[in-house]
C-alpha cells in the first residue's frame, strides 16, 4: 500500500466546496484483503490505537457506522480506513474536521483509489494522511505490508504525540483561532500570512490584520509600554493606580539588595518577559532571591524585584475600553489523598479528557519538570512523597493555563470599582486590546477596601481562558475585538468576479476589468499572462490559481476583484476563494482533454462549473452552448442571467418574461445591439459596432466577450454609463490585450495576431479572416500545443482548412514532450488529409522562422493571421519588420521645445507616427518584452 500522488486543495474543487486533501493510494496487494479478510485483530488494534474511530458514523450516519461497515460481511477496503484514520487524527489534535470519501479510478488501474478527506491546516493535514498509512501499515501481518517499509524503533504511541506536537506548531493558537471563529460567524473573510498567527481579515482596502491578539490599530508605543514593566508600574501608579513597589536589578547581589530594601515576600520577574516565563512569587530568603533573579535572567538582561501581594491571581480582559471578561486564575497543582505520592497524582489530573498536550484541548497537562521540582523542593517534596488528605501542592508559581493552570470565570462578580480601574489602567498605557494582571484577595470587593494591585499589563493577552475557561461561564472575547477591526454596517469583502470557459475568458476579464476602473474603482484583475492592480501588471506569468486570487485580495488598494479562472488551477489546487459575487462560464470546447483524468466535454464542464456553484448574487451563463446552459441547475446564485446572440432562444424568452436577467443580441436598423433585461426592464446597452474589440462587430467572439462583460458588470452593480464608456473604449491592441486578436495595419498588408490554442478558438478566427475584407490572399501561421492528443491537433487543422490560401506550420519552443518537427507533421498531415495541396504547405517548425518566412511572404491587400505563443517575441517581430524594398526608418531629428496644445513638429510627428494611444490620449511605444 502507497501513495502514488498527492493533491491539496485550497478551496472549492471537484471534490468539495471547502479545502480537502486528495491522496491516490496503491492498495497493491491489499486489494484482496478487506476488513472483513483482515479479521477482528486488525480492527480491534486500530480502535485501541484510536478509540475515537468508534464514533465516526460513516455511511450509516450514526456512531459506530464505521465499525460496523469493517465488520459486516467482507468488510471495507483500506483506502476507505486510511480516509477515517486521516481524519480522527487531525480530530486529536484539536482540529473539527469531518468529510471524506474514498472512491476507485475505475477501469484505469485496478486496486487504485481516490481518498478524499477534509483538513484544517495544510501541513498538518498531510502529516495526517502520511501518519495514517503507517498506523494502518503497523497492524498488519508482515507479508502484507508491500512496499511500505517502517523503521525498525518505530511507536505508535511516540508518533501519535510527535504528530500532536507537530500539528498544534503549526496549527493557530487559541487566541487566533477565536479571533477567526468570530470573523467567520460575522462572515468576514480571512487567510493566513505566516505560519505563525499573522492573519488578514476582510479583503483589499478593507482589510485588518492581526498578530494573536495584537491588531493593526494597536499602538507601537503602547506594546513597547506594556513590555516595560517598570515604566508601566510608575505610569499606573503615577495615576494612583495600585501597584507593587518595584525595583530593578542586574545581578544577583542587587536582587538581595532591593529585596531587602522592599521589606517582607518579593516576586522576581523578567524585565520584559511574556506568559509567566522566569516569575517566582513569594520569597523573601536571600537563597531564593538569588535563585528567582537566575530563573528570571534566562529570559530578560535585567530583573524586576516588587513587593509580594497576597491574594488570588485575576486576569481582567479589556477590549477597545470596555472590560470583556475576569478569570481567576490558579497555578497547577495537585491535591493530595494521603495514599498516593505526587507522580500518582499528577497522572490522576492528567487523565482528564479536558486535559491535552499544549494547546491541544481546554486544559493543558501538568509536568514534573524542574520548575516543579523546585517547587516541591521548597516544601521539602519529591516526586514519591504522599501529601496529606486535602493538601495542595503547587507544581507552578504562575497560573498559565498553558503550564497547566486552571481558570475560572468571575466576570459576573467583579467588583464596579475593580472593572473601571481595569479599563483606566489599560488607557493609561494606551493599548486597543489588553490584559490586567490583577492580584486581589477577593475580586468581588473594592480594591479600595482590602487592597489589591496590578502587577502587569500585558499587550497580546490569550483569550484561551475567557472562552474556555475550567470552571464557570465562557464569555465570546474574541467578538468585541473583531467589532473594533469591523463596526458593524462597515465592509469587509470586496466584490469579486470570476470568469472561466475554454475561450473568451482572458479578453472578457480584461474588459470587465476596464469597465470597473472606468466606473471609478480600482480593480485586481488575474490573467493568463500575469496579475495586475489597477492596470498596471505587478506580477508576470499565469496567474489564474489560488494563489493569485490571494495575490489580488490581500492588496491593500483594491476594491473590486475580477478573476480568470482556468481549468488547470481547479485540477491542481481548487479556487482560491470559498465564494464569488458574480460567476460566469462562457463556454466549454475541447481543449486539455485526456489531462488530469479529464476525458470528455460532460467532465470538463463539471470543472468548469464550479465557479457558478459557488456564485452567490449572480450566475452569468451562456444560453448557447448546452454544456453551460445545464449548470444553472448546480448554483444557489441568487440570480441567473443568460447571455444570447439567439433573440429568439426559447428559454431565455420564457425567462426574461417570468422577469429574470439576461443579456440579448437583438437586429435592428443600425445594426446589432447588446441588451439588457431585467425584472421586465428592456434595456438597449449599445451597438456592437461602437465597440473596438469587435472590429465593427465582425469580430463575433468578441460580441459574446462583450455581452459577458456587460452582464457581469451589471450583475455587479455597475451603472449603465460606466459599463458603455468601458466598452467603448476598450480596444484588442497588444497593449490592452496581448495576445488577443491584435490587429497591425502598418505594412502594406494586415497581421492580425493572436494566442489561440485549440480547435474551437482557432476556428473562431478562422471565420474572422474569412468576414474581413481582404483584397490579396490570405495566410495562416498555425501551431498546436505539444501536450495535446493527437486528435486535438487533426482538429485544429480542420478548423483552418479550406479558409487560407497558404498554411505554415510550425511548434511551440517548449515541445511538451513531443519531438522537435512532431507537432508541424501531424497537423501538415492532416491539412492534406483535408484536401489541402502540398504546394500550398509550408512546414517551418521554429516559430521565430515561421513568422519571418509569413512577414516576407505578405504582399499589399494580404492578410496574414499568426497564431503565437511567445507573444511578446512575436508582436516585437510583426511590429519592426520591413518590407523588401523599403527603407528602415532613419532616427528623426529632434524638434525645437514642444508647447502643449500646439501641434508637434515634422520630426515629432514621425516618432509618434504608429504609436499607441490610450484612453486617456496619452502615447507610447512598448521598447522591450517586459512592456517598458
């Protein structure tokens, strides 16, 4: 048994709408030996080893389903035990996760299996699947463990604490993770940033970030305040706060010094020290002083010696000014029976199921460390010595729960007047989100009657104790903080599109993309060919993942997010967000199929449909292609619009009358005119010949691209004006979309370059050739990616044959795992098999070569369509080739000073002369492939 791949989905995928990890697992042998083969050992060893497994219900929805489905008949097979055991072990680590399912691959390799199963945190997640299979692997016979090898030292019991150990280090504390349940039940959306406890919540420019329990508001000065004790000690008592005398040492000597000087019990503590680390509380020999200042000094350069208050230790919870929570606080310990000796007894607490490993459950376990021998030390105890009947023996001087302290709850009873010295203590100091330390005899009274004092304040308090306290009432700390960060009625998510489908999707996001910064927002937009933040490109590559989206969400300038979704990035890792405003699929051909286990169109567009699944206000759906118009059954989208270029389509008609959404492609005198419907409004939107992608609405693609535009834009709440003035000046130069039916006009024939790669897109330009007016004859460049099957690549030919009056062919750089001229024979070959001749073929496999060999055959009134892949190479070439017999352009002299609003001189106007305009007037060249 082994794991042949490994997939990890970040977000809504095939599988789930939440993150999952997919395993496929080799049962090799095992495929034979069921559960029910295995016999009751084997599943008797897994329960003991996970007692929890008796709980999983599995198909039968009811405890024990799980057992019962290994013990009935021939029982279950192991990738379905691996599933459970993945899950119950991230359960043990703290981690509420439940889904899985395992299923086979079919026909294409026996005994291999699909195993499915929900994680929380990425690592942890893995560790889970990989420590399951060792588990499973352990309790089987010797000769049935294949191929799967353990080491000869190794332990369940050792592995299962490393596995908790390792979770939880990565896992969020349980500070954070309060803080992101209260994002979550208030619906705000949230990622990591580190692997420790950075967290970002709300997206773009609403987005607050925390650090545990430091929030982004919180003051620089008033942590740096906090972590001084001794300034903080005469701030608060400057004020007439309570607080203990204090003293600072630097040495042992000076300890011994200022303790006697303070008079009576001392406490020794760290300078700036966090979570009771190096505190030794109520001892007044010079011995002790001396070995409080040592315990203290291994955490702070300098040591604090202040005056021992009696009384209970009171943790007291402030949030943005208002006193949250009051925990009393008491160092673990144990009591005694006067029968078993304090290892016994330390067991005893630790066999409480509230009891974990760190921060593993509500309660930490307790540990006979040296802290505690030095605290058994002092009352002249060891590990074997019985106490008597009744008597607590504290392990610790400090009452963290993390050390094994208990907490309870006293919020309900604290006294008026030690909540508003709490809440003043924490203005004082400045902080947004605080912890009083707070010693009193009894919390119920004034201070000001039986005394009391603060002995810290302390910045990034945990919340671990407030809402899961070991005793008494939990309080929600972390919803105050989260209201601070986000008042409520204030955003925290930005709009968010996404668009996918097999072609269109790059030029329809680019579009939607303009018509938002034209409506005055400023978009994050995802492409195929990078990442672009209001416009400018701050990322270069495919960029329509997981990872871009985040790239996109977590800039702090956006507000509005438009994202290309593709095919390959759902396969490989999900979405990258768990929800979408407005979702869209524009169309679904073939393309990639026999990739990824992607067979057919059905499979294909059931990956494509889960950017509409997870559509919440609007479901943008082509009406025209029956593999699209199916999904409308698989959104909970509050809203569905069609988009037709079919006036007359039969149920886009029975829609827009029941008073749904659409987007039409009506006739009338002027020509074509995209419209809007609506709740039984009609609105024409505008002529598709105003609009410059479409090449006076020859450009049928591009109509579609443009109708999906607008319906998303609409969908989103964009006004009609906005969404006009977008279209209208949106234009398919290589500057605003590379790559996307780029139209050179400056040789005496015209080069229309673009990026298409499968039958379906190539066959659109195709027929765009055939609608332009051309004089001269018409000439193709064509290729095929070289990871396509070979049916891909006899249909791409079909798509131009017949339509040029010359065909060259050539390959990609990247051959994709296909011999060097592999790619131009099979596509030559099957021109001919259309009834192409020879003499009209030219097979030129270097790309560079292919398109100098088209630019020298062109001749005025030619077209030349030139399918690219480096787009930037290619553009570069169209752009500075030279017909023969014309000279290159000499370097222009340059004019006297330019005045602005007077026209430019001869040389000027030669500069500019072929230079690209903007939307806004402004002109420039692009000078090298990096768009500088």
């Amino acid at each position: 048994m082994r794991i042949l791949e490994r997939s990890v989905y970040v977000g809504p995928s095939l599988y789930a709408h939440f993150p999952v990890i997919k395993l496929e697992l080799d049962l090799e042998a095992l495929e034979d030996w069921p559960t029910g083969r295995l016999g009751s050992a084997f599943v008797d060893g897994l329960v003991a080893a996970l007692p929890g497994l008796a709980e999983h219900g599995c198909s039968y929805r009811q405890p024990g389903g799980l057992l019962r489905r290994m013990h009935e008949g021939e029982g279950t097979w192991l990738g379905h035990v691996l599933e459970h055991v993945a899950i119950e072990l991230q359960n043990i680590a703290g981690e509420d996760v439940t889904f899985g399912k395992t299923r086979g691959v079919g026909d294409r390799r026996h005994g291999v299996y699909e195993v499915i199963y929900e994680y929380a945190q990425r690592e942890e997640g893995i560790a889970a699947g990989e420590l399951a299979l060792r588990l499973l692997t352990s309790l089987l016979p010797a000769e049935l463990r294949g191929s799967e090898k353990l080491p000869e030292d190794w332990d369940w019991d050792t592995a299962r604490v490393e596995f908790i150990r390792y979770a939880q280090r990565r896992a969020l504390g349980p500070s954070t993770a309060a803080l992101v349940k209260a994002a979550e039940d208030r619906r705000i959306p949230w990622f990591r940033l580190n692997n420790q406890s950075l967290v970002q919540f709300g997206h773009g420019k609403y987005q607050q970030r925390i650090q545990a329990t430091v929030t982004g508001k919180t003051s620089h000065i008033a942590v740096e305040l906090a972590s001084d004790k001794e300034e903080t000690n005469n701030i608060l008592g400057g004020l007439g706060l309570p607080v203990p005398r204090q003293m600072l040492a630097s040495d042992a000597a000076g300890a011994v010094r200022a303790a006697r000087r303070l008079g009576g019990a001392v406490v020794t503590k760290p300078y700036n020290g966090n979570h009771g680390r190096g505190i030794t509380i109520n001892i007044s020999s010079d011995d002790d002083v001396r070995a409080g200042f040592q315990a203290a000094r291994e955490h702070a350069r300098s040591v604090i010696v202040e005056t021992y208050i009696a009384g209970d230790d009171h943790r007291l919870l402030v949030v943005n000014g208002e006193l949250i929570a009051a925990t009393r606080r008491t160092p673990g310990h144990v009591v005694g029976d006067g029968i078993a000796d304090i290892a016994e007894l330390v067991d005893r607490v630790n066999a409480d199921p509230r009891r974990g490993i760190g921060h593993e459950k509500v309660l930490t376990q307790l540990e006979l460390d040296e802290q505690a021998d030095l605290m058994l030390g002092r009352v002249g105890y060891d590990h074997f010595s019985v106490p008597a009947p009744g008597e607590v023996v504290f392990l610790r001087s400090t009452a963290n729960l993390s050390t094994g302290g208990t907490a309870t709850d006293v919020t309900d009873i604290i006294h008026p007047d030690n909540r508003d010295m709490a809440v003043r203590a924490v203005r004082a100091i400045g902080l947004d989100v605080a912890g009083v330390d707070f010693i009193s005899p009894n919390i119920a009274e004034s201070y000001k009657a039986i005394g009391g004092a603060i002995c810290e304040v302390n910045a990034a308090p945990g919340l671990r104790m407030h809402v899961a306290p070991s005793e008494g009432t939990a309080r929600d700390a972390a919803g105050p903080v989260i209201d601070m960060l986000f008042p409520p009625g204030t955003p925290a998510r930005v709009p968010i599109a996404a668009v996918t489908g097999t072609n269109g999707k790059t030029t329809t996001a680019r579009m939607l993309s303009h018509i938002t910064k034209m409506a005055g927002h400023t978009p994050g937009l995802t492409t195929t060919d990078g990442v672009y933040i209001d416009g400018q490109r701050t990322v270069e590559g495919d960029m329509t993942g997981p990872v871009s989206a985040r790239m996109v969400l977590g800039d702090p300038q956006i507000d509005i997010a438009i994202l290309e979704t593709a095919r390959g990035g759902l396969l490989r890792a999900g979405m990258g967000v768990p929800e979408v405003n407005v979702g869209a699929v524009l169309n679904v051909a073939s393309d990639h199929l026999g990739l990824k286990g992607i067979d057919t169109l059905e499979q294909l567009a059931q990956v494509k449909r889960i950017v509409v699944e997870v559509a919440r206000d609007c479901a943008v759906l082509n009406a025209d292609d029956p593999n699209v118009i199916k999904m409308s059954a698989y959104t909970d989208a509050r809203t569905i619009c069609y988009v037709t270029t079919n006036p007359s389509h039969p149920l886009v008609r029975e829609h827009i009358r029941a008073g749904g959404r659409a987007c039409a492609l009506e006739a009338g005198v002027n020509g074509q005119m995209i419209t809007l419907y609506d709740k039984g409004s009609h609105i024409p939107l505008l002529w598709t010949h105003l609009i410059p992608a479409t090449l006076e609405g020859r450009a049928l693609h591009n109509v579609q691209n443009a109708m999906f535009a607008a319906a998303m834009a609409f969908s989103l709440g964009l006004k009609l004006e906005a969404i006009r003035q977008g279209l209208r000046t949106f234009d398919t130069t290589f500057f605003q979309a590379p790559g996307r039916m780029n139209l050179f006009s400056e040789h005496p024939f015209k080069v229309l370059m673009d990026y298409a790669h499968n039958a379906h897109a190539v066959g659109v330009m195709a027929e765009l050739a055939q609608r332009m007016d051309v004089s001269g004859r018409r000439i193709v460049v064509l290729t095929g990616p070289g990871d396509r099957r070979d049916q891909d690549l006899v249909e791409i030919a079909g798509a131009v044959a017949g339509r040029f009056d010359h065909y060259i062919v050539r390959r990609d750089d990247a051959l994709r795992g296909r011999d060097g001229d592999e790619v131009p024979r099979i596509i030559a070959g099957a021109l001919r098999q259309a009834g192409i001749g020879s003499e009209a073929i030219s097979m030129i496999p270097d790309e560079q070569q292919a398109v100098d060999a088209a630019l020298g055959m062109g001749q005025p009134g030619d077209l030349l369509v030139i399918f690219a892949d480096a787009l930037a190479r290619t553009w570069k070439q169209i752009t500075k080739f030279r017909p023969a017999g014309q000279p290159a352009q000499p370097a222009p002299v340059p004019d006297a000073p330019v005045t602005l609003g007077q026209p430019p001189g001869p040389a000027l106007a030669a500069m500019l002369e072929g230079m690209v305009r903007d939307e806004r007037g402004l002109v420039f060249e692009r000078v090298d492939e990096q768009g500088d």
